[in-house]
C-alpha cells in the first residue's frame, strides 16, 4: 500500500523578472499559496508597480497577514542573499542568456 502525505513546505521565496512580472508571479504564487505555503515574494526594482498593486489587491481578498508578503528590491535584498536561506524551497527565475 502507498501514501502520499502532502504537506505544506513553510516559507516559500520567489524571484520573479522585470519582462512579465504579473505572469510570473500568478504561476509561482498561485501553487505556493494554495498547498497552505506562506510567500515572500522579490520583485525586479525595473518594474515593482505591478507587483506592488497585484500585493494590494491579495489584502483587500481578506489573505491573512504574513500570508502573501512582498520584498522590494533594494541594495540590501540585491546583497543579501543570506535573506533567502530561511526559506525551505525557493523558485528563481533564471533569464535565457544574451544572443
């Protein structure tokens, strides 16, 4: 007989890009959130906006304080990668290289 215990990781870390950042972010989060992981999600300082609203209308849902949580790019989170170690599981996105 076999069993599949599913349970939820903690905290997840997310990196998402500056092209598509709202599409990124509802492939990562979305999954993340609904197996009952928290998110701390870093978005590109080239375009924070998007992501920034999209974390306005996730509280306006009634999401839980803590749930859904958003580091803005700063030199400090760009420095720091000993920021992204508390996380168990961790989702960058890795740009396709330069032709």
């Amino acid at each position: 007989m076999t069993m599949t215990l599913r349970q939820p990781y903690g905290v997840v870390a997310l990196i998402i890009p500056w092209n598509v950042p709202c599409h990124f972010l509802a492939i990562k989060s979305a999954p993340a959130l609904i197996t009952g992981n928290t998110v701390v999600l870093k978005s590109s300082e080239k375009a924070p906006l998007a992501v920034a609203r999209i974390a306005e209308l996730i509280v306006e849902a009634g999401f839980p304080l803590g749930v859904f949580n958003l580091a803005m790019a700063s030199p400090l989170v760009r420095s720091s990668p000993g920021i992204w170690m508390s996380a168990r599981w961790a989702s960058p996105v890795q740009a396709a290289p330069a032709r």
